[in-house]
C-alpha cells in the first residue's frame, strides 16, 4: 500500500511493534536482552515515530547493538520529548563498541546525570531517576560535558576528509572518506560504520583528498606520492608520482583554457605536475613556474569563464593563466587555507592569525576581511550550502567552527565549540535525511552536525576548560575548580557555589589546614601559592602567598605533618620540589634534583614517617623522606616518556610499598619504589596519552588502579592484571583523585577533571 493512508499504516504497523517489544525488555540493565531487540528495536521505534525513552527504555541501551541509534536520532524530522537516555547514549555510542556491557552501563549512567543534572546533586538510591540501581558507580555531582555528535573514532588524527557519490544517481548512498597522519585511508558509511577496510595507502600523513569521478579518489601525502583510491572498494588503484625529499601540498581540479579538466599536484620544492583525470597519465598545459617552498592551489574561473589558478605562497595570492602570474592579494599573516567561491573569479582564504577574507581577482574589486574569526589560526574552510544560501565553513586551531556569508562575510549564528583540539579538516555530506557538516580535529575524532542555521545560532554549549581541581575530605565534599581565569568553591550537596579568586590564572589547587582551619593552596601565575580561608573573613590581611619557585606550580600537596605542624608540597615547572610549613609559613626543604618540570605529586605515610613521591618531563620519579628532608632510595628511571602522575599503592597482607606511573607513552606501570629492578607490572590500555592514576583498596584487601587517558577512566586490577571497568568520557581526563574517607567505607569516591568539566562518582566495591 502506498501513499499517505499506505504510509500512516506502515509507521502504526511499527509503532505497535516498538510498544510490545518495549515490554520485553528487562528491567534489570545487567540481564541481557534478546537479541533481536538489541538489534532491532530502535529500528522500529524510529520507524513508527516513537523513538523516546519509553519505547527503547534505558535497560535496552548498554545492551543495543544496532550501531545506528545516533543516526536515527539524526535523521528524525519532529523529535519525540522525551529522549533523555537515548540522547545520552548517542554521545556513547562511537566510543562503546568494545566495551563491556557493564562498561556500558556505567558509561551510560553518569552520561546521562551530566545531560541531566549538571551543577546538582546526584540520584538519590530509588528515586525514579535512577533505574540503574546495580550500577558500580553512583554519580554524585557533575558540570562535565558529554560528547557532542561524535560520528567516529581514530587511532591517530585525521587530517584530511572528503565526500563522495560512489553513483551519480544514488546520493543516499554518499560515503566519507578520511585521511590520517599514519598515512591510513578509511571509508565510512552515513552511520559512521566502516563502508571497506582500512586502507594504508601512505608512508606519511594523508593531507590531501580529492575526489574525481564514480568514487575514485586522489590522495597526497607527506611522504612525496600522489596515489588513487578506489574508494567504494577500499582499494588502492595506483600511485601516479612520487617525489622524494618534498611532499604533497596541494591537490586541486584545474582547467586550462581550452583543454578538459586535469588534476594538478604542488609539492613543496615548487614541482607541479597534471595528470589526466581519466587516464591518470601525465599531460602538459601551461604551468606557472613557482618560487621554491610550499604552495596552495585551488582552480578557479575568471570572470569571463576562462580557466584560472589560484596560488598562495607564504602571505600572498597570486592568479595565474598559466602563461602570466600576478599578485592579487597580501595577508598580514601566512595563508593557511585557499577556497574558490562559486562567484567567478572570487576566493576566501584564512591566515595563520585568524583572520577571513573574501577577494577576486579583478583588480578593481573591494576585498572584504573579519579579524580574529577564531582565537588561533584558520586551520580549514570548506563551501558549504545553508538554507539555500552559498555558506563558508571556517575551523580554527582552537576547536571552533563558524559559518558565513561571504558576499558580506557576515556571521552565521554563533562559533559551534566542535572539537576539544584544533579543527583538521571539513566537508559537507548529503544524504536522504539533509545535509550534515562533518569537521574532524586533533582530538582524534570526526563530527557531524546538522547544516543549518539552528546548530548555530546558540552555538552549543561553552565549557570552559578546567586547569586545577581539588575534593576536600568528607563527608562534607567541597570542590575547588578553577575555569579560566576564576577559582570557585562548591559545596556538592547542595549545588551552592561562591567564588574565591578572580581574575588569576591557577595551575594547581589543593585543600590543607592552616592554623588547624580549612584552607585552599592555589599555585597562581606570578610563581607564587596563595593560601585562602573557606570561611569569609577568615583571611588574614593581606592573605599569605608562598614564594620561591621560578615558574609556576604544576602540582600542590598537603601532607601529614609531625605534632601540629600542617604541611605542603609543591611541584613546579621550574624543575623543583618545595616543602612548605603554612603555620608560620616558611619554606623547609627545596630537592633541586628532576632535571625539567615536575607535573606529579604523592605522598604516603609509614611506619618510619612520611615519604613523598615527585615524578615529571625527565620520566623519573624520586621518593622523598618528608622527616630526613632527603631523597629515600633510587631513582626510578620509569621509560614512559613524560611521568604525567604517580600515585602510592599499599598491599594489604605484603611486604612493602607500591608505587604507579601514568606515562605519555600510553601505560601505566606498577613499582617497587626500593628496588632498582624494572616495573612489576604493566596496563596499557589503549587509550592515548595516560594523564592521571590514583590508586584503592576495594573491601580493604583488592588493590584497584584508576587511569584517565584519552577518552575514559580504566579501572585496573593489578594482581590479577585484568581490567575491571572503563568508563567512558570522550574527553581527556587530567587529573583523578580519590576523596580521603575511612578505609573501612565499602565504597570509594573519585573526583575526576578533564578538558569537557568536572565529575565526582561513587565506586561501589561489592559491584565491581
């Protein structure tokens, strides 16, 4: 049956599909599901115009395995209210799909208290919104941003992009293609699902995509070859020039006056060589001659139709016939990205400083120029089409994208943050359900928003990043943040806050007691630690400041002082660790010995006093006897690259002390701090540069290790050397601590800070 009745019929048909399978699902999340449910049942619901919470619930998501749900949510033209689980997983879903169920679960539970609940206490056990009532965590506060419309992964960063039809007459069937810095080809599907298998097509990054005809595709690559890709197949049809000792840095289409099109390569000695788009072999039109050094390209048409092209050179834009060269435009800046407009003979370009212009090669024509379009260079552009309306897309070095007019270079709503690093490469991708803007950054990920006016006219959600945080002890939680240039204090219970430094940028926060008061350590700009009373008028005038380090703390530490004493250490990147007594306050001690900057911090108390561990840039970590004021034991030598943090790890029912590393290099490694032997034990999860780890007991007896990488939080079992748990984030986690509470507690509290906020979760350790 066919027309609206037909149709009406088939979405009810579907409606009543979703509802009865809706009610076989269990409402227990860690029962798994049938599996047609877990593959189908959002098909259905999205079919039948009900895909809301209700008839895909919450139980089914750790479980859904259709690999789709953020496309269907996507492609819907009137959303469904109430989708709050659905749209929380969404964000999960490209991150999800090795994990574990119960990593799902997780993830899914604290992605939906940050959508939900941002700046507010957590569920309360049994209240109706917390239906994972087995879950391992309990959220307890949050101000951290899930990610936004995150379409697919990369193990490396993808720089290069572009969009094609593998069939003219089929555009619900268009592909993207991606390039990375590994020299790695990938094709994806509209769902963000692999269309082939990877392809290593290069030596060197792919920096250049050029599409040519029914899915073949040119690439360039830094490692000097132009080669062809037969992208529907994901296969590698030919390489057609490879330059040694230079590399690719234009691919562009051309027309010669007078000839067909051809495909035109610059290589950075200023070589340039066309190749017939068909054939593949090399052809001779007239070539400008070029200066040596790198060049940007892009064919254009002159304002009578005659073939042209475009050449950036360092600050300056030059057109060319091919026969005649001359200079159309001069940047304050080098030019970092060259587009042809669809208006003859017009073309916008980006700078390295951030500005946007719009010029045309007719002399007498009025260039058009917006200053400081983003807060670094303008890393991308791409010609896109928004509600009818030639559109420039302009990415910038610090994560943004914007659009706009570029007959009067007016904005487009407001700059879209899309990425947490800087914007690699955009294009634009239409299929059956519109047109999507897909941007890929250096946070390894590619995005895909929907093109037009409404995603940015508020521009999403700002999120400053957090540069230091800080839990004090329980059971009253209070946390210190500082979010750009202000430092507040929030008490998690109650979601009230109050500021307590303006206007200073701070790198490291920690609690610590001063006169047997709460205080806040605060590592400020001027190479100083203020100290800041909780209550107000508690501060002395004017309040006390540490001074001694040459640059600026990178990490601060209370410690367990003898008698009354009230102790804290400091970390800084002038390559020194300080020990300061904050009664009188003065400084004790200054170890001198790490050869660059100090960015970790731990401290432990013993039998024979307290030792405190400092590890940095050199890749070392040195433990320190708080009471001797001396270096206790070797060195370690921890070949991780950088040292990003050290946490202490007590054995219950072994002899001696266990120190962790987390590494640049990806792995986190288990010590014997007395031992000049190599680690005991190694984790590597996976998951990019390690920046944090801290370390407990679970019933007093287990030792688990937490580690914050790229995308999540990896909870390790070191005996057993087996993961226990991953918790996804989708953004770099930099700092993770444990709240100090009683060890008999049968729980522990983490406090995690990263690029996108702030988290603070309860681990329950009878569910791990």
């Amino acid at each position: 049956m066919t027309g609206p009745a037909g149709d009406n019929r088939h979405t009810e048909i579907h409606r009543q599909l979703a509802a009865a399978l809706a009610e076989l699902v269990p409402d227990d999340p860690s029962i798994p599901p049938h599996p047609y449910l877990r593959r189908h049942l959002a098909r259905h619901a999205a079919q039948g115009r009900v895909l809301d919470d209700v008839h895909v619930p919450p139980a089914l998501l750790p479980w859904e395995s259709s690999s789709g749900l953020g496309r269907l949510l996507a492609g819907e033209v009137s959303r469904p209210v109430h989708q709050q689980w659905l749209q929380a997983w969404a964000t999960l879903e490209p991150y999800s799909r090795e994990l574990s169920p119960l990593s799902r679960l997780t993830s899914l539970h604290l992605a939906h208290h940050a959508a939900t609940s941002r700046l507010m206490p957590g569920p309360r056990p049994g209240s109706p919104d917390a239906p994972f009532d087995r879950s391992p965590v309990t959220p307890l506060w949050s101000d951290c941003a899930n990610p936004d419309n995150v379409w697919a992964l990369n193990d490396a960063d993808v720089v290069s992009l572009a969009s094609i039809v593998p069939r003219r007459r089929s555009p619900a069937q268009a592909l993207l293609v991606t390039g990375d810095d590994h020299g790695v080809v990938r094709v994806l599907r509209r769902d963000g699902s692999a269309a082939a298998p990877p392809v290593t097509l290069h030596e060197g990054a792919v920096t250049h995509l050029l599409p040519l005809h029914e899915g073949i595709v040119a690439t360039g690559s830094t490692d000097g070859a132009v080669a062809i890709l037969d992208a529907p197949r994901g296969r590698r049809k030919a390489e057609v020039l490879r330059r040694t000792a230079a590399w690719v840095t234009t691919l562009t289409l051309h027309r010669p006056p007078g000839r067909t099109a051809v495909l035109l390569a610059a290589w950075s000695d200023g070589h340039l060589a066309a190749f017939n788009t068909a054939t593949l072999h090399r052809v001779d039109p007239p070539l400008p001659t070029l200066v040596p050094g790198a060049a940007l390209l892009n064919g254009t048409a002159g304002p009578d139709g005659a073939g042209l092209m475009l050449v950036a050179q360092h600050d300056t834009v030059s057109v060319s016939d091919g026969r005649t060269t001359r200079v159309c435009s001069h940047h304050s800046a080098p030019v970092r990205t060259l587009v042809a407009l669809s208006e003859p003979g017009t073309y916008a370009v980006g700078d390295a400083r951030g500005h946007l212009s719009v010029h045309s090669v007719d002399a007498d024509s009025r260039t058009r120029s917006v200053e400081a379009v983003t807060s670094g260079a303008v890393t991308a552009l791409a010609v896109v089409t928004v509600e009818g309306r030639e559109t420039l897309a302009a990415g910038g070095a610090d994560g943004t994208v914007r659009l706009w007019r570029p007959d009067r270079l007016e904005p487009v709503g407001e700059s879209l943050p899309a990425h947490a690093e800087a914007v690699t490469a955009l294009t634009a991708l239409s299929d059956g359900s519109g047109t999507r803007l897909i941007t890929a950054g250096s946070d390894r990920t590619v995005r895909n928003w929907p093109l037009d006016g409404s995603t940015f006219r508020h521009g999403g959600a700002r999120w400053n990043r957090v540069t230091a945080s800080a839990l004090s002890p329980g059971p009253t939680h209070l946390l210190a943040v500082t979010e750009g240039t202000s430092t507040l204090v929030r008490d998690i219970r109650t979601g009230t806050e109050r500021p307590l430094i303006a206007d200073e940028p701070v790198t490291a926060l920690a609690w610590a007691r001063l006169h047997h008061r709460p205080v806040l350590a605060a590592a400020l700009s001027d190479n100083s630690i203020a100290l800041r009373a909780l209550e107000p008028g508690d501060d002395p005038e004017p309040p006390p400041r540490l001074r001694g380090h040459f640059s600026p703390a990178l990490a601060l530490l209370a410690l367990p002082g003898a008698g009354d004493s009230s102790l804290l250490a400091s970390g800084s990147a002038d390559g020194t660790v300080r020990l300061w007594d904050l009664d009188r306050p003065r400084s004790l001690a200054v170890f001198d010995d790490h050869r660059f900057s100090v960015r970790a911090l731990a401290s432990t108390r013993t039998d024979d006093g307290v030792l405190l561990a400092s590890g940095g840039s050199d890749g070392n970590v040195r433990v320190w006897d708080v009471d001797a004021l001396a270096q206790r034991g070797p060195t370690i030598r921890c070949g991780q690259n950088i040292v990003n943090d050290v946490a202490f790890a007590r054995l219950r029912g072994e002899a001696g002390l266990r120190m962790v590393t987390a590494g640049q290099n990806g792995t986190l490694r288990l010590w014997d701090p007395d031992a000049t032997s190599g680690p005991l034990a190694e984790f590597a999860p996976g998951d990019g540069e390690l920046q944090a780890v801290t370390a407990f007991r679970v019933h007093g007896r287990r030792l688990v290790l937490a580690a914050a990488g790229a995308t999540g939080i990896h909870l390790w079992d070191a005996a057993a050397d087996r993961r226990l748990l991953q918790i996804i984030t989708g953004h770099p986690v930099t700092s993770l601590r444990v709240a100090p509470q009683p060890e008999e507690e049968p729980s522990t509290v983490l406090l995690a800070t990263g690029e996108a906020g702030t988290m603070i979760f309860r681990v329950h350790h009878d569910r791990l």
